[in-house]
C-alpha cells in the first residue's frame, strides 16, 4: 500500500508538472499515462539487466520513450519547441525512475551479501535519492558553466562537452517535433540486428553499447569482461582438478 501510495502520489506531481506547460487536458493525460506506463515496464527491464550485466541501458531505454512519445504527441498535434519540451520532460521522469531502479537492485545485493535488510535499506533510500537529486542538478549547472553543450558557439572559448548519449537524444527529439524525415527503416535495422545477437547468444545490450559508446567510455566494461571470463575459466579448471 506505501507503495501505490508513493505511485498515486508521483503521479499527481507529475500531471500537475505536465498541466502547468500549457497543453490540452487530452496531450496531458496521454503524457502522463505513458510516463507511468514506461516507468512500470522499464524499472523491471533495468533492475534485470543491472542484475544479469552489471550494466543499466538508461540511456537505450530512454531513448525508446522519446522516440514513442514523440510519434504519440504529433498525432495531438503537439510540435515544435513545446513538444520537444514535453517529450523530454516524459523522458527525465522514465529515465529517473530506471536509474533509481538499477540502484536499487545494486544496493540489495550488495546489502544481502554484507548482512542488510531491504527493510533497513529502503528507510535510507529515499535520502539518498534527494542527495542524489541534488547532486545531480549541481553538477549539470557547474557543467554549464565550464563547458558548451551540442555544437560549438562562435566566441564561445568553453571546450564542447562529448556527451554521445545527450546528443542522440537530442537529434531524435529534434527530428520528430520539427517533422524532419524520419528514417524508420533504420530503427527497424537495429531491432533485427539485436534479434540476431540474441539468436547467437550475444546480449544485445552489450553489443550496442559497444556500438555507439566510444571506447574511452566502454573501457571498464572491457576490463570487466576480461576479468570475467579469466575468473570463469580458473574456476572451471580448479573445478575439474578438483
């Protein structure tokens, strides 16, 4: 009951966020209904992955959600600097929730191991999310001083800050809300290529990380997967020795 009492509450605080941006009641049902319904599926979707991985697609999930709410609201009619707003807006909430989701499940696992109960942990949760928050906003807003996002500005001495994940976010919102042709066929692509990765036993989700990510990003999750699979073999030979 806490639980669909915290959800009912959220998601109050999100219609009436959604209510003050000036859009019709129907633009404001529908992005709400979409909001709880990504953040339901997809919370589910990353606690496994962080849990059978070691890695959390925040960012491919997120990703979904704005390609989904933009073809849903240009069908309202919703367009332009207001949707894009709208779009991303739906987004941050998803994408908030998956990331406290994959936390979470970290948290418990490493709490079982040491002793911990989730009882016990979930009471601290919810402080460590406001630091988090809190945390999070500061250091975008000290980023914003130091650095330019996207393209470069003339006059502007500030280096560009690479964030490959930020700017294909912000080439498909921008894409969908200002009616740019939209190359489905390609999205189409990457399903069937994800299909075939798992036919073949290779999670799709480390194949696309390693796709897109540049490697100075992906370097740890190589090191892991070294790791991993020399830990695995030792053991397999101690095991058969044994």
């Amino acid at each position: 009951m806490w639980i669909l009492g915290g959800t009912a509450v959220s998601a109050l605080g999100a219609g009436i966020f959604f209510a003050s941006l000036s859009v019709g009641w129907a633009i404001v049902a529908t992005g709400l209904l979409m909001t709880l319904l990504f953040s339901f599926f997809f919370t589910s979707v990353a606690a496994n992955a962080i849990a059978t991985t070691a890695r959390n697609p925040v960012s491919g999930m997120t990703m979904l959600t704005i390609i989904v709410s933009s073809v849903v609201l240009l069908r309202f009619g919703l367009s332009g600097t207001a949707g894009m707003f709208f779009v991303m807006a739906i987004a941050g909430m998803v994408c908030t929730a998956l990331s406290v989701s994959g936390q979470t499940i970290t948290d418990f696992k490493t709490g079982y191991w040491l002793g911990s109960t989730p009882a016990a942990q979930e009471k601290v949760k919810f402080l460590g999310v406001l630091a988090a928050a809190v945390a999070s906003g500061l250091t975008i807003a000290l980023l914003a001083r130091a650095f330019q996002f996207g393209e470069a500005v003339q006059g502007d001495a500030r280096t560009v800050l690479v964030a490959p994940q930020a700017s294909i976010m912000k080439a498909l919102v921008l894409g969908f809300m200002s009616h740019q042709p939209v190359t489905y066929l390609l999205f189409g692509a990457g399903a069937m290529i994800a299909l075939a990765m798992e036919m073949l036993g290779v999670p799709a989700l480390v194949f696309a990380l390693g796709m897109y990510l540049p490697l100075e990003l992906n370097t740890p999750a190589l090191v892991g997967g070294f790791l991993a699979h020399y830990l695995a073999s030792a053991a397999r030979w101690f095991a058969s020795e044994a």
